[in-house]
C-alpha cells in the first residue's frame, strides 16, 4: 500500500498558488473542457451538478457556456468557498445554484441530473470511491460524469508533497482506478485520455 502521509509545504503552498487561480481557470477552460467536450459531448438545455467548485466557479460556468447546460448546481464542502463561489458567479443569476455539501453524501434525489462534473475534487477528497458512487447515483439513466484529475503518480510525487498537502488516505485516484471505480459504480467509461505520463486523466463515464 502506497503510502499518501501529507508532507506540510516547506517551499511554497502550490495549493495556495494554483487552485482558484487565473492561470488555473484558463487550464481548465482551453484544455480541460475541450476535452471533456470531444469524450463526452455537450449537454443542451441540462440539469448539471459540479462537485467541488472551489473559490472561481470556472466548471459552473463552463457547464454553461462550453456544454449548454441548463442549469449548473454546484456543491462545495468548504464553507468560505461557497461564499467567494457565489460571489464570482452572480453574473449567471439564476441560471447556477451553489451550496454547501459533501460530495461523498449528497442530499440530491437519485437520477436528478443529466451531468456531473468533477474537476480535481477526487484526489482533494477523503473518500473520492464515495465520490464517484454518489456521482453515479444522482445522474439519470443516459447521463454523463465527467472527470479531470490528478493522479497518484503527481499528487504522491516527491517535489509536489513538499509543496501542497491533500488528504492522507492511502487510495489516491489513479487513471485505472478511476475507470474501475465508475465501472463499480454501475456506470460504463465512454472515454479516458491519459497525458503527462500518467499524472493527469480525464474521462467521461455514462450511467446506462
Ligand atoms: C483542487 S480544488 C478544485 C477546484 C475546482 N474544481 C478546480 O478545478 O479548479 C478541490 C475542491 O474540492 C473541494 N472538495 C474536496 N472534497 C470535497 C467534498 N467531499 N465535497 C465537496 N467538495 C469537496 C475542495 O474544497 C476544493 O474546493
């Protein structure tokens, strides 16, 4: 078993750099979401979900522009990123719905959305298998879990566990065991792109 003990940063908080940033935004809006797109397809008029919106709500709005949802709902466990959330998204109005929640729990009714996303909030939870099993619980028969992650081989890299801490569970998601877990989960992986020598996956799973 792989060990995953955080290593507190002594460097710089990569974290703190990166996640909620501008540069992090244009990553996920000019590669990650075009490649969701070309795995999975867009969503006309859907009811959306995103796990893990953090501080930017750049996958809310990228549900919107880039996948023509409908309506993008978004669940965030920390309390002040929901606040900063909602703020950085007033401009969509109604059109986005974000609350405070635990992805490994959700409170959705089963088979509510037509998507769910999930960009890096697998490898930032404590129990990223619940994750998935909750994604695949709240999509609606034909619906589509898309996925954008870090793997085990960066997050549990030497040079990155000096810089950032992410939660010690000793199962961090890996290209193979995020497929496995959707495939435990009942749903069937459409599409897998794995990039950077295996330390960044995206995929696209459907619930039959
Ligand atoms: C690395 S950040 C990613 C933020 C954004 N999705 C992005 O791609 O830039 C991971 C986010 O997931 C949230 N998160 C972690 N575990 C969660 C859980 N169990 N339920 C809901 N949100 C969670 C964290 O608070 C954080 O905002």
């Amino acid at each position: 078993m792989p060990t995953s003990r955080p290593v507190p940063p002594t460097l710089v908080d990569a974290n703190r750099l990166w996640v909620n940033s501008r540069l992090r935004a244009l990553a996920q809006r000019r590669i990650e979401a075009p490649l969701l797109l070309r795995l999975g397809g867009r969503v006309p008029g859907g009811q959306v979900l995103e796990l893990g919106t953090g501080r930017r709500g750049t996958g809310l709005r990228l549900a919107l522009e880039v996948f023509g949802a409908g309506h993008a709902d978004g669940v965030e466990r920390f309390g002040a990123s929901v606040a900063a959330c909602r703020e950085a998204v007033r401009d969509l109005g109604t059109r986005v719905d974000v609350q405070e929640g635990d992805a490994t729990s959700l409170t959705a009714a089963a088979a509510a959305y037509d998507a769910v996303f999930g960009y890096h909030v697998l490898h930032h939870s404590d129990a990223w298998r619940d994750v998935v099993r909750e994604a695949a619980r709240v999509l609606r028969p034909g619906g589509r879990f898309y996925s954008c992650e870090m793997t085990a081989r960066f997050v549990d890299s030497r040079p990155l566990r000096a810089v950032s801490r992410h939660p010690a569970d000793g199962d961090r998601p890996t290209p193979e065991g995020i497929a496995a877990a959707c495939r435990g989960a009942g749903l069937t992986v459409v599409g897998q792109q794995t990039r950077l020598a295996g330390c960044w996956t995206a995929l696209v799973a459907t619930r039959p």
